[in-house]
C-alpha cells in the first residue's frame, strides 16, 4: 500500500477566542494523541484552522473526534484531505442541549 500524505483540518465558526478538545489516534505509536487546541484569529478577526498533518501515512483508518466543552451554537467542521483531495467532510453545531461533537473516522480506499 503506497503511503498517503493526510491532513485533517479542523474549523470553527466562533467569532473569536474558541477552544476544543481534540483526540486522535497514532498507529505509528498506538497511542491516543488528546488535549485541548485553541483556535487562533488573524488581525482581521479570521480563524485559522487547526491542521494535523500525517505525511506518509501508511494506514487505512483515521480514528478521531474534536468537541467544544460548552453549549455555544457555533460550529465544528472537519475535513479530512487525502494527496490533497477532500475525501471526507463532517459538521456539527452546539446548543445548550448539545456540545458541538464531531468524529472523523474514515476507512481510506485504495
């Protein structure tokens, strides 16, 4: 199996300080990489995606989740881009019932 260079990119609709905890699995290690990412903004207040970058990747499942620790109605996305083509989109808006939760898991083809 020819190695794939993966990135997953995370994204918020927050207008400004947003934080999210992000868990993802390392089959080079197997280990569960988690912990809280802030998102950071430009000067003109516009978010800038958190991006994990797995080069060469040479497995054939992605396993992970990201979810903001409160109610806030903004939104959570991931994009998952394999050899930089979008292979996999999921969404996920936050209520006061429910934390914006995503899961990225994805089986790559071929």
């Amino acid at each position: 199996k020819d190695p794939k260079n993966v990135k997953i990119i995370i994204s918020t609709n927050a207008p400004d300080f947003d934080e999210i905890i992000v868990s993802y699995h390392d089959f080079d290690t197997n280990e569960d990489i988690y912990g809280p990412r802030q998102f950071t903004y430009d000067s003109s207040g516009n978010q800038q995606p958190i991006i994990i970058s797995l080069p060469e990747y040479s497995y054939n499942e992605i396993l992970g989740n990201a979810y903001r620790n409160n109610g806030l109605p903004y939104s959570l996305n991931a994009k998952i881009f394999i050899d930089d083509v979008l292979e996999f989109e999921v969404e996920s808006i936050g209520s006061t019932e429910a934390y914006a939760t995503i899961f990225f898991d994805y089986t790559i083809k071929n």
